[in-house]
C-alpha cells in the first residue's frame, strides 16, 4: 500500500483515527478529562493509533503532528462540558 503524501489525506486520516478513540473509548475520555489525566489514561490506545497513522503517511507528513492536533481537536475540544481541573 502506498504512503499518504498528501497533506488533505492525512488530516483526514488522523481525524479518522482520533474520532475512533473517541468513539471506543468514552468513559476513559470522561475519567481523563475530569482527574486531568486524559492522555495517561488513554495512552495505550493513543500509541495504538499514532503507530497506525505513522505506518500510513509520509515521514516528512508525520513530522507536522496532524495525528496530535486531531486528537485534542476530537478528544478535548468538544467537551468542555466536562468539569476538569484542566479549566
């Protein structure tokens, strides 16, 4: 299979990876949120995904850390609902 070498493609496919771990893992996401410790608690899937996405996109598109804004685009941004010590 061909490397992703665009930059479109591999926004999408780190969002695709990120709305995953979000999708499978909403209590862990809650608990991290409200004991501010999100990324400890999901590291083990947070990794799992970063391995996949850097198996898939260019070396030089890995390097723009697509996979770790979409993660806290996903896994934090929309929710702020969620009492935390972060905010």
């Amino acid at each position: 299979m061909a490397l992703i070498d665009t930059e479109e493609a591999a926004r999408r496919l780190a969002r695709a990876i990120a709305s995953d771990l979000s999708l499978y893992n909403e209590e862990k996401i809650v608990r991290g949120i409200e004991s501010d410790s999100l990324f400890e608690e999901l590291s083990d899937e947070i990794e799992e995904g970063r391995a996949l996405y850097k198996s898939r996109v260019a070396p030089d598109l890995y390097a723009h850390n697509f996979y770790d804004r979409a993660l806290v685009d996903i896994l934090v941004r929309g929710r702020g609902h969620i009492k935390s010590l972060m905010w």
